[in-house]
C-alpha cells in the first residue's frame, strides 16, 4: 500500500505491455519512435528547426552542391555556347563554365566573367537567382527559428538528495540557469513515478510531491527544489531498496521566462533511482565578494553525506 | 427534454433561419463567407501567411514576371541605349536586353554583361535594385511567418466512438501528435451541439461534456479523451437515431505548446454524427520495445466493436 | 447618487484640472502628448515599427538617398580615378559614376561597369556592400516586425444601443473580425466611465458593465455584446439626458486570439453618448445558404428603432 | 519583532555569508558573476542579442575583418593566378587583389573586375559566397532578435516617497512609459526587504507590501504605486533610522504588454533606503489642454516636503 495522493496520469500513459526502461530522459526528452509521421512544407521546416547543428549543416552542404548541379546540368542541357566568356574548349571547362555561371548566380554574386547570352540562358539564370534568394531567405528563416525558439540552458545536480529538512527528511534536487540571463517567474513541479509490474506487463502509478517553495520571482543564483517527507508523503516509510524496486523516477518540470527571450520556456529533467543519493545535503553553491554575489556552476552537485536510518519514518 | 447542463453560446451563435449543414469541418475551420472584408497592407500580408501553398507560389511567380515586364518595359521607354553593351539590332534583341537588365536587377545578381550607361537608366536601376531587395525581403518575412506560426499537426481517429467505460458507456475519441516533437500542457475541451428545427429555422444547444482527464502535462504518445456518460450527461437515454436526427456534432477543442514552436497551440476538430460508432473500443496503438516506447499512428482510428445496446441508460 | 458598483481607476485617471474631452478615441488610442521621451536605437526601431506607412516609406526614401549621396561623396573625395571605367571628363561624368558605383555596391548588384581600381575604392566599397547590406537587414526586420504583430481587424456598429432585452433594457455593441481569419478565446469587457465637473477641474468616474456573455470560444461570425440594464447596473433610471450631462463613454476591450498570427491580442473601442442609439435593437448580420454562413459586414451597423420611455427603469 | 507577513523567499537567497550590498540595481539586473557558464552556438546568439550596442558593433567589424582577411589568405594560397584581371605584378597588388576578391564576394557584390578563373577559385569563391550570406542572415536575425525581444522602457521617479495617504501615511513610488506606446494589462508588485546581520553573515526578510491598485487596465499617464501603512504594514512603528540600519530595499516588479510589441513586459526596479524621503508628496506630471492629456516626462520625480513625525504609527 502507499501512501500519498495519487496523481492522474499526466499524459505518457500507465499501463504498458512490457516494462519501460526510463520514461524521461535525463535532458527531459521522452523515448518514443513513431510510425507514420507526416510529411510536409511545414513538417520540413520544424524539422530542419529542431535537428542537431551536425545534421544542419550537413543538409546545407547537400543542399547547395544539389542545386549546383542541377542547374549546371541545365546549362550544359540548353548548352554553354548560351554562356558568354564560356570555356567551349574541352567538356571540363564546359563544365567548370556550367558550375561557375550557377554558383555566381545562385549566390547572386554575379561576377560577370560569365554572363548568360540567350534567352534560354537569361530563362534558367532568372529561375536560378530566384532560387537561390529563396533557398537562402529560407536558411535565414532556419536559423532565425533556432535561435528564436526559446529554450532554456538549465543545469541540475547530478545526484537528487535525501536530505535533512527541518526535524525530519526531505527529497531534493538543485537547479541553476547556466546562461547569464535572468528567469523570472519560474514554477516548479516534481511528479514521482513508480512501476507495479505483474505478468500483464507494467502498471505505472503518479505521484504529486509537494514542494516547500513551488514558484520563485526571480532564479539569479541556485534554486533548491525541496519535497518534505511528511506522513502524507508517498515517500514516507520507504527504504532506497523499494525505490529500487519499484523503479522509481521522479519528474522535474520548470516553467517560467528567460529574459535573454522573453518567451516561455517548459524544462524537463528526470532524475532516476540509481542517481538518488540516500541522506546528504547540498553545498552552497555560491558565495559573496565585494557585496556582489558569485555563483559557481561547477559545485552545483556537491554535497555531503550525513548519517540516515535505511528506512523513511512512516 | 435534454438533461445535462446548457453550457452558454460559444461564440457561434444559437438561432438560424435554416438549418446549418455542420458548423465545424474536421479540420477545425469554420465555413463562412465573409462579405465587405478590408484590404490593406496588412492584410495582405495576412492573406500571404494564410492562404494555401500552390496559390502562394502563383502569387510569386506572378509577381515576379509583373517585376520584370514592368521594369523591361521601363528600360525600353527610356531606350535601350541607355544599357551599355544592349543588343541594339533588332526588337527582340532590345527586348531581350530590357528583360535581361531587369532580371540581373531585380535578383541583384549583376552580371554586369549588361550595364547602366547614363543617368536615366542608373535611376531605373538604383529603384529596381531596391525593390528587388525589398520584394525579397518581403518573401522571406512571409515565409518565416508562414513557419513559424504555431500550427499543431494532430491527428484524430477517424470516427468517434460509444465505448465501454467502467459500468457503463462513454464518448471517446483518440487524438496523437502527428509531428516528432513533444506537447505540453495540454488542455482539452468537447462541446457537444445538438439542434432543434422547428419552422423559425435551427435552434442549437450547447453542452459541456465533462472528460476524465481534461489536461495532460505532456502528450509524447495518443491520448484518448473519454467523456463518461452518467445520469448527467446530455447523451444519457439517447440513442443513435436521436443523435442522428438532432445532428448531433461533437466539437474537440485542444490548447498546449508544441516546444516544435514554443508558442501556443489551439486546435479544433469535429465529429458528426455520422463519423460515430455505437458500441466500440480503441485498440492501443503503442507497444514497447527494448524498453523504449513505438507508436503506430497508422493504428490511431483502429478500434473493435463490442456488444451494446440501442439506447444508453438514462 | 448613482447605482451600480464602482471600479477602480483603470490607470487612466479620475481626477483631472479641466474637462477631458473624450478619453479613448474610436480606434482605441489615447490622446496623450508626451515631453521627454527617450530616443535610442531600440526607440527608432519600435518608432519605424509603429509609424504610418506612408512616413515609412518616406523615411527608407530618403534614408536610402542619403547613404547614395554620402557614399557618392566619398567616391568623389578620394577621387573618381580609384574606379575603373569612371567617366573622368566632366563633373557631371564624374559625380554620375561616383554615385552608380554607389547604388550599384548599395544593392549590392555589382554591374561591374564601374569597379574598385585601389585600395582606397576597394575600402570604401568595402564598407558600402556591408552598410547596404545592413541597411536592408533592417527593412526586412522593420517589415516582418509590423506584419508580425499581432493587431487585429475589428469592427464595430458604429452605434451603440439601448436595446431591448427579456423584460427589460440593455447597452449593446456589435462586434466582428473583418479579417478572414478565425479569433479563439476571446474575452470582452466594457467599463462605464461618467464624469462629474466641478470647479475643481473633472472627476472620473468607472464602472464595469457585466455582461451576458463576457467570453467565447470561437468568434467566426459577429458578437453582440450585451449588458443586462438591471437594478444594480450604473445606468439605471438615467435618461439620455443623464448621459449627456456626464459626457457618459463606454470603452470597449476585447482579448483574444487570432490565429493568422497565434499571438495574444488586445483590442479597445470607444462608444461615447453622441454615438448612443435611445430604443433600437440590431438587425441580424448573417444568413444561410446551402448550409454555409454567410457575413455581411456592411450590415454590421444596421439596426432598427423601437418605442421606449424616455428614462430607464431605476 | 517586525509586523506584516513575511513572504517566502521569491527565489534570491535569504542566507548569505557577509552583507550583500544592494540585491537588486536601479535597472533592474542582479549583480551575479557567474563561473562554469557553457558556451555553444545557441549561447553565441544569445550573447549577440543581450551584449551592448558597442560591443556588437566591435564584434561585427572584428567578425567581417577576419573573413576577409581569412578568404584573402586563401585566394593567396592558391595563388592570385586563379583570379582574372588580378595584378600580380607586386606582393601589395595581388594581396589587393585577393582582399578584393574577398570582399565583393563575402558582401555578394561581385562586380567582376576581378574574376574566378579556375575550378580551385571558383570552389573558394562559391563556398565564401555562401559564407557571405549566412553571415549576413545571422547579422540580420541578431539584429531583428535584439529589436523583437520585447522590452519596456519604464521610468521611475528618483525617489520613492513615505507620502500622506488618507489619514496616515503609505509608501510610494511613481512610473510611466517612456515610450509612445500604449502599455496594457499592467500589474504591479512591491517587495520590501529588509536584512538582519549577525555573526553568521546576513539573514533577508521578504515583506510582500499590499497595493492600494495592483493591476491597471492601461497605463497612458504615470501610474503611482501606493502601498497604505496600516498597522499590518511591516513599515508600521518605524524610523528612517530603522530602514537605514536594516538596509531596506523595495524591489518594484511590472508586467503587462507594450502594444509596440504586443509581447509579456516584466520589469523591475529597486528603491533603496539612501532613495527614499521621508515625508513628501508627488507633483502632478501631466496637465489637460485642449480637452487631450500631456504628460511631462521630466517631472516625473517632482515631490513636495510635507511634515511628518519621524516614527510611523504603529
């Protein structure tokens, strides 16, 4: 039996056929793969927005030799003799021709060593400058929608604590903005999840965890997001062998603003089991200087042991 | 006489001369003509963001012919003279050169083949260096805000169904994020409008069908939003033929942040009457594998009848 | 004495040296004059945002003719010798090539009929290309920026009424999205501000009009906006007369959301007692047609007089 | 002993080692130095958008020095033969004509006195025309970042003010938009806090001061925040002598929108003991003429002395 108020099911689901390794990754992202995803303009572009800079760039790259090629293609189809200045000589030069008349034209630099010199010609050149404005109008819009969509650059410890509070205990787990902006606003959340598993497959049960301060105005330094261990506690009477057993998972969710955008910004974090560290509490993260204070990222995860019964009081 | 609550007119008003063929299409849009809208800058600009993606590139490749032939033209009023290393000899060639000096202009490719040689043409030049610039630009704005307007792309299960729920029945229907990125805070809302057709014309009622889970934090997989059909539900003691008969249409309002986007996301759908099916559950469309989760949104409408009776219990 | 709840000051004002004239102008701004404002890069940025379009494109026409005749300058002082092809002959020949070579590198079209021949040239063109480019950067982001803002296309009737409404009387004012788009979640709100003059110069007073209905999902069609005239409301037992004489002014404000942009927007109207209709009720605004609605906003406005006694039941 | 409510820490800290010597500055930023910040590309952005005017400026002339000099570098590497019409007559002329064909590349000017003539040219050249582009979007998207970010441009009066309000006293503090836009949807928040140092360092208070008005519809004028010192202030029963001792601090916090941008505005302020008088009242700042309102900017912080005890009643 546990104790606690059961939470609804925020939206991932209870009930599962076989066990779920980790619902949350520990960077907030959830492990689903999905079939049959649409495609689209649309679904492009929010693809290009959210993939990794590796991929980016390497879709560039593929992206601009494509358009180069084709449209050097099409100036050797309608035929470089439609080029002035082109270097009719031997096929590599037709073909440097070909490509150099596309790359100064889809740059829209124009250098003008090779100019088009038919109405054929001036036909692909007036599509190929169209083209290339717009290929790169899009890639300022790619990169302008990166940059813009807010995204938080939060740092949490490593280990979650249960830590001393008051006259009793408490779960905790410390977070600080790693950018030089201020967050205002910032609401916080902590949703444990803990596993029933049965020959049905798993059974997922949702726990809200109270938190000593759940909204803070401002987060300039470090945040301790901190969970009493009350009788009322889900947590109450357990031992770090039934949250093992039990899988346990706690869910952190921040919301707020970050000044840097001034748009909302929804952080996630998970902090599992085997990343609990069983009584211990955190370092101060931060100290003063000249009246000014100075954060330092680097200890946010420090701590230090203090002694603790195996079991949680009831 | 209905039981459950009215809820008040949602804004698409109550009273109508003659019957109103759905008031929602699945697509969540709303089929009214509009007649004495405003133009404007702006609104053109609106109209750009909105309309489809085939008559935006009309729009363009229209435009830019228009560009070119009202500036060709410009070059031939002015003569082509004035355009250093112009075709001279024929009015073809004098045209090509015109057209050929604008599309270098226009693009602000500059090949420089073709070249201002006097005061007039740097004139026509200089301005349509400037509208090229400022045209593409324009583009560029459109598309980014074409892009970048939170715009949810979900999924719903093709017909709604009367399925089993505890003791008794309910209304549900499924609903999963078609793109691979995550939902937050979700919050859904169904109205169910009924109508009564006397000879004044239509009368609609609204109902707020109260759901089971009406806001998820996070929506990673589908969600299927279940309405339990109680004592109080307006459904209760209907059958099919009464739905049918009042043309009953199920409205399904949803809200949350695509972190695609990052901005706020309102998303409507509609299931009428004849899109329902009495006595149906949705089979699951996710499985599990190697401890991550797979989800099939070709699996999302699939769903297996069950036995029911005629008439839900009052 | 008056009826009916006050309100707060909305941050306007109630106490004022002389009479104020009218506090909301029709569009919704306020007639304010303001000494001391600040200037700044981001003040210029949000006053070319804001401005007419008319001053708009007057301000890039000259800023635009300003940069060619500062650059021009500058061609012409460190000599039109530094570019190649420039006309030397006369000053006319000069200056025309020391202001091609200008708008040519501006636009960054680059003919290349005039080109840098020194390092000096090549500097100053250099520093051109980079403030052409700079220059139109900005008019793309003064131009996204106004199109992006949220605004919304609202009309009104251009009359207010006293309508009738159940057994008794009503204030109403008709509202409806010019723009075809579709407005979600849009809340209304109507303050009732009379004034009391003395010698003392002018006091305010506010009142919040509760309204039937003060919020709707969807707004496709026209909203009528209806405040019940009951014992508690502030306009019982006055007259048109009353009105009058207390320069009575209904400020109208609508939140919401239009989804050609997906951003929050906030909309206020003014209804002063000169444009206040004693006895009238609206005509309705829309109708059916082969199962589709249809809005006239030309008839936005209409509406037809009723018999009603000159004082409103107290 | 203190009166009033105590309110949680809003997220700064309450225990520090030595005095920290103001939390927050005029301008609403907290002094933090921050160590084990991350970089990263988005970080790079960010940086762009919130480092000043003078610096970006730097950053922008260093960035475009270095391409060109880096592009240069390159061309001479391959040798100033690749280049048509380059003069390699001398170690100055062709690192000139390297520089210059750089620079009409990196800015897509291309005018073509100086050309590729060689696949290993044309290759450097196509990859700096596209390094060109994407230098310049970004420089376009840093700057529409920089302007879009929504920012308000709020100015206090000097001083905050121990004021007379009814038959007792309240404290003060007076703001207005500097800006010719209409703020809407304005709420208002004071923090008072105060310290209580020890040997084990400094101990804050936080005091939420209730308002008199806390939320605005509009702020056309200057809005003056009044919070009444009744006896459940934590201000009431003392000096001038007790907030200077305590080192009192009233943090101001304003959110609303700024029509200029339609975007969430929060700011802050923070009015110290050493800006506080003791005893005075605000100068009206804005007059009627002609029935429209001006509003004078500059006497903003205009008081007059008014007597008063030196101890609040308690």
């Amino acid at each position: 039996m546990n104790k606690g108020q059961r939470a609804e099911d925020p939206g991932i689901g209870s009930s599962f056929e076989k066990p779920v390794d980790r619902l949350m990754s520990r960077d907030g992202s959830f492990r689903v793969e999905r079939i049959g995803e649409s495609s689209g303009l649309r679904e492009g572009f929010v693809a290009l927005v959210t993939m990794s800079v590796g991929r980016l760039v390497l879709t560039f790259v593929i992206g601009y030799l494509t358009m180069n090629l084709l449209f050097g293609s099409l100036y050797m189809i309608i035929g470089v003799e439609n080029i002035g200045n082109a270097d009719l000589g031997t096929l590599t030069g037709r073909w440097m021709s070909a490509i150099g008349m596309s790359v100064q034209t889809l740059t829209t630099v124009g250098y003008g060593s090779l100019v088009p010199s038919s109405p054929a010609a001036w036909l692909v050149a007036g599509v190929e400058g169209v083209f290339g404005i717009l290929g790169f109008s899009l890639i300022s819009a790619v990169l302008y929608a990166r940059f813009a969509r807010p995204k938080a650059n939060l740092v949490y410890s490593e280990q979650g604590l249960i830590a001393p509070y008051k006259d009793g205990w408490s779960f905790q787990v410390r977070v600080a903005n790693r950018r030089n902006t201020l967050m205002v606003e910032v609401e916080a959340r902590i949703l444990l999840v803990m596993a029933d598993v049965d020959d049905q497959g798993e059974r997922l049960n949702y726990y809200n965890l109270p938190l000593q301060i759940d909204k803070v105005t401002f987060m300039p330094l470090s945040w301790t997001l901190v969970h009493p261990i009350n009788a009322e506690s889900p947590l109450a009477g357990l031992s770090m062998a039934d949250l093992t057993q039990r899988r346990a998972e706690f869910l952190v969710i921040l919301k707020g603003m970050d000044e840097g955008y001034m748009g909302a910004i929804h952080a996630r974090h998970s902090v599992r089991y085997d990343e609990l560290v069983w009584g211990a509490r955190y370092v101060r993260a931060f100290s003063v200087k000249d009246g000014a204070t100075r954060l330092d990222l680097n200890k946010l995860s420090d701590f230090m042991k203090v002694d603790m019964p195996a079991r949680l009081p009831a």
